[in-house]
C-alpha cells in the first residue's frame, strides 16, 4: 500500500488517509485511543466500536465524493479499511495496531 493524501477535508467531512493497493484506492479510517491498561474497562473497549453504521455511510459518502471528484464516473475500484490504534499513556508509541481489511 502507499499512502496518497492524509486528512483530506471534503465538503461534508474528512478521509483520515487515502491510499493504493495495485488498482484499488483505499480508503482509511484511522481510530485511536490511549489506554493506560490500569482498569479492565480500558483494555475491554475496543476502538473500532466508535465507527457507528452513521460514520459507516458519512465515510461511503465521502469516499464516492473523493473518486467523483479526482476520477468522474469512471473511477478505480475502491475499499474502506480501518485501523485501531492503542497508545501506551506514558510513550505515546502504539502498543496495539489491527488493520481491518473492507471488501471491495
């Protein structure tokens, strides 16, 4: 994958990242959290619980409006991915990362 645009600011909302794989444009909703791994309520939630079926359409939405733009009707073909992040509190570095691979 290579990363083409990070934040992209739409009309109606933002792209975390867009990015290529082969032929397909990616796009990627990136959700991140610090977890001081103290309480088991902390380590229980997971982050990719905050992408609503409400965010879902928004990121559907501005994903068409992006290939609409940059592509006209005959766009690449496309997928959403997200990434879960969980910082550790004290570093700041990444102590988990998942990649959820969309379909399309």
């Amino acid at each position: 994958m290579r990363i083409v645009a990070r934040n992209v600011r739409l009309k109606n909302g933002e792209l975390d990242l867009i990015t290529t794989d082969g032929r397909q444009i990616v796009f990627v909703e990136v959700k991140t959290r610090i977890v001081s791994g103290d309480s088991s309520a902390d380590r229980g939630i997971d982050p990719l619980l905050n992408v609503s079926t409400e965010k879902s359409a928004r990121l559907h939405r501005l994903s068409r409006a992006y290939l609409q733009i940059h592509f006209g009707e005959q766009h690449p073909p496309y997928r959403i991915d997200l990434v879960a992040v969980e910082l550790n509190p004290r570093s700041l570095e990444y102590s988990t990362l998942r990649h959820l691979r969309g379909e399309g």
